[in-house]
C-alpha cells in the first residue's frame, strides 16, 4: 500500500491510497480535506491506513486473502452403503449429493482397488488384483472438502463352496467359510439384511446349493450357485443377479427319454417329498470344471436306475457318459443269494452328499424310509472316466429279522476325510457283530450297524468305533449315524493330535481319536470323550450335524435351542454343559449349521428352522448365540418358500442361499 500527498494551490489536499490483496486487482481511494499542519497530515495518513485496511481487508482485498465460505446444506450419500466382491466382479457407487447448487460432483477414493472415473458419478469400482480384505469407498463432495460419506466393501478371495459344508477343498466338515469379508455380526440385522430374490425350481431342494466364482459362462464372468432337484433336475444360476424373472444360466434335466423322477410311493418314503430324484449334495471339481452327482429315476416297466453323472459346469453337459450304479460283494446278508449281496436301486436311498477325494468320487446310500430290505452301502468311482474301482456293503452278511441293516445317510451329510487320504462315515442301524475287533473283519462277523467307520482309499474297513450298548440302539431305534462325523483340526503333541466327533439319535455326542478309534468296548469306553448333550430323551436326539468353529461346538438336537459348547485343547475334552444357548428351540431335526467367518473373526452361525411351514433363516453371533437376523420377524419380506428337514443354507461373497420345494432363496444386503 502506498498513500501519496498530490501538492496543488487549490486550498483542498488530496489524498489517493492505492491497495492491492494478494491476487486481487489494485483498489484506490481519493479524500478531500481541509489543509492541516505537516504533522496532522501525517497522523491522518497513518488514521486512514488503518481504516482503510480493515474496511478493504472485510471486502476481500488487503494483504491476506480467504477462501469463500462453502455453500450451505452440503450432504453427500452413497449407494450401496455395503457388499461383498469377488475379485472377477465389478461394482457400481452413486453418490447423491444435496445442496451442490454448482453441480461440482464428488471425487472418489478407496483404501484398495481402483475406479472407472474417481471424478464421474456413478462411478465403476473394481477391485482385480487386489487381496482379500475390507476396503472403504469415500465419495467426498468437491463443493465442500469437509463432507463425505464411505461404503464398507468386503472382498473375498473365495473360490467357492464345491460339497457339503466344504469350503473349496475342505473334507472335514465344520462348516466354516472362513473368507466371508462382508457378512459381520456389526452389520448384519433387519435394517440392513433380508431377502434379495428368488429363483423357481422344479423340485424339493434337500440337496446343499453349491457356489463357484468367477466361472466363465458364454464370455461373461460369473459367480454361479448350482442347485438340484429331487425332479432330476440341475439349475446354475448367477449368483448375485437380481432379475425378474429369475432366469437359469444353464438348465438340465438327468431323465433320459422315457423315465421319470422315482415316486415316494412306489419306494415306501414319503420323507423325502412326493418325488424322489437328486438328494445327495453334489461334489464340483473346479480343476476338471466338473459336477459330480447321483440322479435316480424309474421306467415304465418299473424298472430303477442310480445314475452317477459328470456334468461340465459351464454347459450342463456331460462331460462323460453316466454310469449306471451296480454292485455285488460276497455275503449272505438279507436280500441277497446266499453267498453274494447285491446293491439294490429300488431300496437304496443315495441320501449322503459326495466326496471328491484324490482323484476317486465317493459315493454313499441308505435307504428309503427304512422300508425293508436295504444294506448300506459305499462305493468309489475314478472321476476322470466313472469307472468303479471300490464298493463296500457295511452290513455284507447282516440278516436282522426286521430287514433294516446299516443304511448310511448321516442326514446328508458327505464322508468327511483327513490330509492322508482316509475317509470316515457313520452307520445307522442294523447288525453289528465285529466284537472280537478283527481288522480287518472277518466274515461272517463283518457287519457294523450303528459304527462309526475309518475307510481306506479303496473303502477297506480300517479302524471302527461301535458303542458298548449297540443292541439297545438298535432295538429303539437310536442309530449313531443320524449325524455326519466333523474331524476337528489337527492338534499337537503331547496328547491325541488327530480327534473327530459325531452324535446319534441317543442324543450323546461321541469325541474320538482318528488314529484309534476305540472299537467296541463290553462297557462305556473306547472313546476320548462321550456326552449327553440334547435334551431329547424320546430317540430322537441328534439327526442333524454340528459344526466346528473355534474350538467351539455348534449345534441342536431335537427341541433343542442352539448350543455353543466350548473345547478344550489343552485336555482334548468338550465342555459338557453349554456356554451359551439361542432363545429359539428347533424341533424335530434340530439344525446343521453353516459358518461365515473372517479367518477366525466375525463368527456368524445360520441356521434354517423346519416345521414352520416357510423355512426360517436366522443368524446368531458365534461369541454368544446373540441372534443377528430372523427371516420370520419381517413379514412377507423375507419370506422363504416352503420348508424341508435337513437343508443346509450356503453363505458365499455377502450372500446367504436357502434351497426349499419350490425355490432358491437368496439373502443379503438391503438395498439402501
């Protein structure tokens, strides 16, 4: 600033003051006044300084500048607010942003992966290369700095559910998906969960849906969720599409010309639906891109048909020719010849899911209703060309007088097998007579009724466990092998390092070590561990499979509420009381609960109710069986279709799936 006295004769003095801000152009300002003294031209000079400053400084000009003041009522929202990704998948954000008069937008940012546009709205997300994880999307307003909004995305690296409660290639069935990076106990409730869509079927779906990602169908990405029917029908579907009407990927139907889905009457089961076709859980071989799964039908000369079928996953079609199912084994067992027993279609019942293992599908059957005479029985397949290379009966030379001899259908759930190959079932009721513990067993005493067995790759009986009351189950009907068998993981020495459990209708839960099973003891023993859990004291007990998670026990018997029941490494013993339990009972069947998890947080347990006539899906926190989410509470929202026993929900990349008799259920984030 420079203030300048202009001499003049005229009587008046004038004074220009010229002011510049730091960028602003120059401002001047003239006064007139009267002459004065030297010296009070001088005072008036400095008096007019400080004026002249404050007055320009207020106006914007002066020697320091200052940013206008942001418009008012800025607010910035975002859609979605939440979700789950699979590094294939794309997602779309909106920001909507109220009061930006200007329209100056947003400006995106994310802790990991990258944007189509971090300036256009809406904007495409992506997240390929990026590691598993939760990231956070911000869209921050380009009108005022100071307002944003952020997403919480979880991505997960998930290659899918390929069996039943078989995380990608895990055969202990515990049930735990641990890389769910979206569903967490913090963001799971009505408000932000419930029902997305659903997708007809043609029938029951006791079969587990199975899910995949990132699968190439007719050059598109997908994640696909596969889903079969007990019409002998196999439905892919995109996973996390929500189109009205939900239309197939692909669909196939397994009859051949001429047969039909075999019907519940003509088998004597009525347990399983009207129609009797796919209820075992399917195994998918990711590397090969194969579906592997067991189809029975009928034909017009009543004649019965187990198919077992490799299904290319991006078709639908056969990867190789089926293979009809046919076995013989020396025995003199009910039903057969005298000296051979053979596997019958029309009594046997493929119930159990199947296992893919070291190159061999492994397939296992129980029977229809226990409507007489069956054998349980366990057969091996090579995967590459269907070829049988092992089959077993578990009951070869079993005659009980009511017919009803070992059937292994452990409430669907698959064998279950550990890092060294050995496969490890349970058998229902039927006649036991191994008690001299001969292994291998020696025929005729070669029958193992109401069992907990070790198999070899080629199904040779290696280990066995046989409770000391089995003739008591057997008479009441109180099988072991109504629940599949869980291998905990591996523990290190001192102690047993390798442990497994299972429960039976007894509605005990039986610890054993996999390395000595305990065979059959003349009293209690023999094994780690058994326990009295259920509450159930009429037989029913536990027909359905805990899960494992944390060294902590999931599981319901019949009337039971959900029950966490903790284990100690340390002494290789369960808790035999619970630590904590769900207000909600479960009848009948009690509940196989499925696991979501981040590594070993954020533990969440699903669960389906049956007997409600609409399935029930319902989530708990896995700390304390707090529920998180309960599909019933919402009305026709969240309805599922009709319910079925022994179902098992699926949860894969921020999405929980629910088959019942009519449809596919899908579950996730509300939209906002």
């Amino acid at each position: 600033m420079m203030p300048a006295f202009e001499g003049a004769r005229s009587p008046f003095r004038r004074v220009t003051i010229s002011m510049r801000g730091d960028t602003g152009p120059f401002k001047r300002a003239e006064i007139f006044f009267w002459p004065l003294k030297k010296t009070a031209w001088v005072a008036l000079q400095f008096s007019l300084l400080a004026l002249l400053t404050a007055t320009l400084s207020a106006c914007g000009g002066g020697s320091q500048s200052q940013a206008p003041p942001p418009p008012p009522g800025i607010s910035v929202s975002i859609s979605p607010k939440q979700g789950g990704l699979t590094l294939s998948q794309t997602l779309i954000f909106t920001a909507t942003v109220t009061g930006d008069s200007q329209n100056l937008g947003v400006t995106w940012s994310a802790t990991g992966g990258s944007f189509s546009s971090n300036t256009s709205n809406p904007t495409t997300y992506s997240v390929s290369g990026a590691p598993a994880g939760v990231y956070t999307v911000t869209a921050m307003s380009n009108a005022d700095n100071t307002k944003s909004v952020s997403a919480a995305i979880g991505v997960t690296n998930l290659a899918g559910i390929f069996s039943w409660r078989g995380m990608e290639g895990d055969t202990t069935r515990q049930g735990v998906n641990s890389k769910e990076y979206a569903l967490t106990p913090a963001n799971v409730s009505s408000a932000t969960f419930g029902k997305l869509f659903s997708c007809s079927v043609d029938g029951y779906v006791f079969a587990q849906p199975l899910y995949i990602a990132n699968l190439a169908i007719s050059g598109k990405m997908h994640n696909v969720v596969y889903v079969a029917t007990e019409n002998d029908s196999l439905f892919a579907f995109d996973a996390d599409t929500n189109a009205a009407p939900c239309t197939p990927l692909w669909q196939r139907s397994l009859l051949p010309a001429g047969e039909t889905a075999v019907t519940a009457t003509n088998v004597g089961n009525v347990g399983s639906g009207p129609l009797i076709g796919i209820t075992g859980t399917p195994v998918i071989d990711p590397a090969s891109g194969t579906l592997y799964v067991i189809a029975e039908s009928v034909n017009a000369a009543s004649a019965y048909f187990h198919r077992l079928y490799a299904i290319n996953i991006t078709t639908g079609a056969n990867s190789v020719a089926p293979q009809v199912i046919a076995a013989s084994v020396p025995g003199s067992g009910s039903g057969g010849n005298g000296t051979t027993l053979s596997f019958d279609p029309l009594r046997s019942h493929q119930r159990p899911g199947l296992l893919l293992l070291n190159g061999n599908v492994y397939i296992a059957w129980g029977s229809n209703d226990d409507a007489p005479i069956y054998h349980g029985w366990i057969m091996g397949y090579t995967a590459s060309n269907l070829q049988q290379m092992a089959a077993i009966s578990v009951t070869p030379d079993g005659s009980a007088s009511h017919g009803l001899e070992g059937g292994v259908w452990m409430t669907g759930a698959a064998p279950s097998a550990d890092s060294s190959g050995n496969i490890y079932i349970s058998v229902g009721n039927g006649t036991f007579d191994d008690t001299t513990n001969a292994i291998p067993p020696v025929a005729p005493n070669d029958d193992f009724g109401d069992s907990a067995l070790k198999l070899t790759n080629v199904l040779a009986i290696s280990d066995f466990f046989t409770p000391f009351n089995q003739a008591t189950l057997d008479a009441d009907d109180e099988d072991l092998g109504s629940s599949g068998v869980v291998l905990l993981p591996d523990l290190t020495a001192p102690g047993v390092t390798h442990l497994m459990f299972c429960g039976g209708k007894d509605s005990k839960i039986y610890l054993m070590n996999r390395d000595n099973l305990g065979k059959f003891q003349a009293a209690n023993g023999g094994v780690v561990q058994y326990f009295k859990l259920s509450g159930d004291n009429n037989g029913n007990g536990f027909r359905a499979t805990p899960a494992f998670f944390n060294n902590t026990l999931y599981g319901a018997g019949d009337n039971d509420p959900l029950m966490a029941v903790n284990f100690d490494p340390g002494t290789r013993q369960f808790a035999t009381t619970p630590s904590f339990k769900s207000n909600e009972t479960y009848t009948y069947t009690g509940v196989s609960p499925s696991i979501s998890a981040q590594g070993t947080a954020n533990g969440i347990v699903w669960v389906i109710d049956y007997g409600h006539t609409n399935a029930i899906l319902r989530a708990y926190d896995a700390t304390n069986l707090a529920k998180l989410y309960d599909s019933s509470k919402q009305g026709s929202r969240d309805m599922a279709g009709p319910d079925m026993k022994f179902t098992v929900p699926t949860v894969a990349n921020g999405k929980v799936y629910v088959g019942t008799q009519t449809e596919l259920d899908v579950y996730g984030f509300l939209p906002n």
